[in-house]
C-alpha cells in the first residue's frame, strides 16, 4: 500500500500520550530511532586491555607550518621569506631532535615547552603534510581537476572529509563518520552497552556516528551529564512529575517508531543516571589541568577514563575541540601563540594524567584540523590552503619522530597549486589506519572503516601505513 509521508508521521504519533507529532518527528534524525530499532550485535572482538583514542579537533584551520618549523639555516630563510611577518624568530624555536632525520634541523613553537619534552622523551610525534586526498595527487592532476575532493579550501567539506573519510561524496551522502564505523565493528568489545564507546564533550561530531552506535554526549562540568529537572527532589510535585513520565514510557507500544522513541528517552535517562554515578564514584585525581576549555574538556575525559571499569569499557574513542583557529586578521600572530600554549598546557596535563592512572601506553591522542594554512601573510594572519601537520601522543607512539615528507616552504614548489598552498603528501586516510589497527581493528575492517584506503596503503602487507604507531 501505497501512504504517505504525512499520513506515516501522524499514525506513527498516533498513542504516544502527551508527545506532540512535531518531537516525534525530530526524533527520529535526533535520537537515531531506525538504528534503535534495528540494532544488531556481531561476534566480539577478543581483546585483553583497554584502549582509548582521543581526537583533538583544531577547529577553523591550524597554521601548523608554525607549530613545526624547520631551523637550519636555508630552509629557515626560505621559510622566514614566504611567511614574512607571520614568521616566528629563528632564535625563539624550540629546537627538537628527530630519531629520523632527514638533513634538516627542527624546533616547535616557542609557547609549547611541554609539547618539546613529550617529543624529547620519545612519548609524542609529528606527522607532516596530512591532507584529504582520493589518491595521490600532483601538480598536473590538480590543474586537470581529476579526482581532487570537494571543497578544498572549504571548512565544511574537509572537515566532513577529515571525519567521515569520504573525499568526493558531498556532505548529504556522508551520515557517518570513520570511528562511528570502527565503533559498530567493535562496540561489543564492551561489557557495558549503556554508554556509548564514543563520547564528545565539545559538540555533535560526525565522526563518531555509525550506523548503529551513536555519539554520547557529555559537558565538561561536573559529572558529565545534565539530569533531569528536579532528579533528585523528593517533593510530592517532582516525585509525581517523575513517575508520570515514566508511566508514559512504560507503555506497551505496537508501533515501531513508538516503541524506539519511548526506548530512547528511557535509555537516556537510565543512561544518564549511570554516567552521573560512574563519575561520582571515581579516586580524585590529583593531576591540575589547566582552566580552559580544551584542559577542562581534557579533564572530563581523564575522568571518564578513570570510570572505564564501572561503565564497562574495553574500547572508547573521545572528542574534544579548541575553536579560533581560523585567523585570518587582527591580531593573528597573537592569537595563534594563545593558542599554541592552551593546546601544550593541556596535552602535557593529560599525559601526566595517564600516567597518574597507570595508562599512559593504552590512550593515544591525536589533533585533526579542517586544513593546513597558506605559507603567505595577508598582513595580519593566513588564509585557508590544504595540507597540514598533526601530532599524535601517547606512551605507545613511535615518538622523538616526524613521519611523512615535511614539504619545502617556498613559493612554486612542485607542491604548490598556489599563493603557498601545499599539495598533502601524507593522506587522511593513512593516519586514520594507522590509529584504526592500534586501537583493535583488523586489517579486513580498514575497507569498511576508511573505504579509500586501498589508494594509499594495502591492507593486506602485513606493514604499517606510516609507522608511527607501536602495534
């Protein structure tokens, strides 16, 4: 029988007692109710420690080409030419002193002191010119526009990319991301299925969401969750209020939309009630991270890690994310320096706290960021361009290691589409393998978790994409 769409909506609303068609309606994108009806369990995944990934998204466009920045003497020039006031003082490098060298000398930005030790003590690497990329890509298949992703230079579509791993779909046909992906193979690795094996404390993120495991979204602020108005009131209006909502949760359901929309909202709840407890119940750490948004962020998820046996945990992927990168005027030089040290100070207190929790070796984190910045000024800041550097942390990390091909900082280099916008060497889709078969996942479930990676990397070497991984 034919029906439609309206009539469908409105049979479905149909019985749920004091529910409005309209909040069943967002309901079913919100809460991911056809996945909740549908949800499967497939043969678990034997692993005997507890893994974490923790994303660090550098929202807006990183101008990485100055948080690793070559010191020798001609690449130094060459860079200081192109960069012109954007430029960090040669002298005010902190000097670095790769395991791999490649001829060149090395130093970060004069405000990550920490990010330098954790680099010296082997326990933190760069990998260099990581971008969205279908294939590998050159000079002349740019100017032919052959298989080039969408949107470069855009911040919607390759942070989509960055996330999802899709580099020529648009934003519609990408729903997930590729740790949702990896999280539907390996969510049974948990015991406990309550609370979601990926967690963000910053905003919904796509590339947490599956097909059947969705994102878990949590506050940096006192146990995580926000409970219910009045939870814990023992008043006669909120006791009754309570039990008038659940009554209506209880109901026996026919239709299926129904039943998942109560389901969902009593989950929710129950869920929410379980995280709350979990995080109340954890040893204080003693570890001081600092009073900002991304080492409050950092906290929460330290905490979270610290509740990982009371919530079931084996496997868990988080999110956090520092805004302001996209510094396109005003004081760019300034800002990026503020941001530099936030993000230093706050990867150095979250490896103390690993360490502080005997984890150093089973969490690893990485930064992502929409793109890297042009090597030319605008006068103030940088504008949008494509490849990037990132850093990847953790007592497993391959570390005192730049991995990848640091690219020459000069205009019209065989890199170079453009005002010092730089061609990735180094493809999203390595970097996220790399950490894919660390955190469990088998070489056969790279094709499902990152379907490109054929283009790059052949599952099926026995070899590691780039390295920089202990596994």
């Amino acid at each position: 029988m034919k029906k439609s769409r309206r009539k469908f909506i409105k049979q479905a609303a149909h019985g749920c007692t004091g529910m409005s068609m309209a909040t069943l309606y967002s309901s079913i994108s919100s809460l991911g109710l056809i996945k909740a009806a549908a949800r499967f369990n497939r043969n678990p995944y034997v692993q005997n420690q507890y893994k974490a990934l923790v994303c660090i998204n550098l929202e807006g466009g990183n101008d990485s080409f100055n948080m690793l920045v070559p010191r020798s003497n001609d690449a130094y020039n060459e860079y200081a030419e192109v960069r012109n006031s954007a430029a960090i003082p040669q002298a005010d490098l902190l000097a670095i002193n790769p395991l791999n060298p490649d001829g060149k000398d090395y130093g970060v930005h004069p405000n990550m002191a920490g990010v330098q030790t954790l680099f010296e003590d082997e326990n933190l690497a760069f990998v260099a010119n990581v971008g969205t990329l279908f294939e590998r890509t050159s000079l002349a298949s740019w100017n032919a526009q052959v298989n080039v992703p969408r949107g470069i230079f855009s911040h919607v579509d390759q942070s989509r990319i960055w996330q999802t791993g899709l580099a020529l779909e648009s934003a519609n046909e990408s729903i997930t991301g590729w740790a949702g992906r990896m999280a539907d193979i390996l969510h049974t690795n948990n015991s406990g299925q309550n609370i979601s094996m990926n967690i963000t404390t910053h905003r919904t993120q796509k590339i947490l969401q599956g097909n059947i495991v969705a994102p878990f979204k949590i506050s940096d602020t006192g146990t995580g969750v926000t409970l219910l108005t009045g939870a814990s009131n023992t008043s006669f209006y909120e006791t009754n209020k309570r039990q008038t909502i659940d009554n209506l949760m209880e109901q026996t359901y026919q239709n299926v939309l129904q039943k998942a929309y109560a389901n969902s909202i009593t989950n929710a709840k129950g869920n929410s009630f379980e995280f709350d407890a979990a995080i109340a119940g954890i040893t204080p750490i003693n570890t001081v991270f600092p009073n900002t948004s991304l080492g409050q962020q950092l906290q929460m998820v330290a905490r979270t890690i610290a509740a990982r046996d009371t919530l079931g945990a084996a496997n868990q992927v988080f999110v956090v994310g520092q805004g302001g990168h996209d510094i396109h005027s005003n004081s760019g030089n300034a800002d990026h320096y503020n941001l530099m040290e936030d993000l230093s100070e706050a990867l150095t207190a979250f490896y103390a706290c690993l360490e502080e929790l005997g984890l150093e070796n089973d969490v690893t984190s990485f930064t992502i960021s929409d793109f890297g910045r042009k090597l030319t000024s605008n006068g103030n800041g940088t504008d949008h361009a494509w490849g990037g550097i990132q850093l990847v942390m953790g007592g497993a990390v391959n570390g005192k290691r730049i991995y990848g091909q640091y690219p020459d900082l000069y205009l019209d280099n065989q890199l170079d589409v453009g005002g010092g916008r730089l061609i990735p060497t180094t493809a999203v889709d390595e970097f996220v393998a790399e950490l894919a078969l660390w955190f469990g996942a088998s070489s056969s479930d790279l094709n499902q978790i990152i379907p490109n990676i054929n283009n790059f990397y052949d599952p099926a070497s026995g070899g590691a994409p780039l390295g920089f991984m202990n596994t």
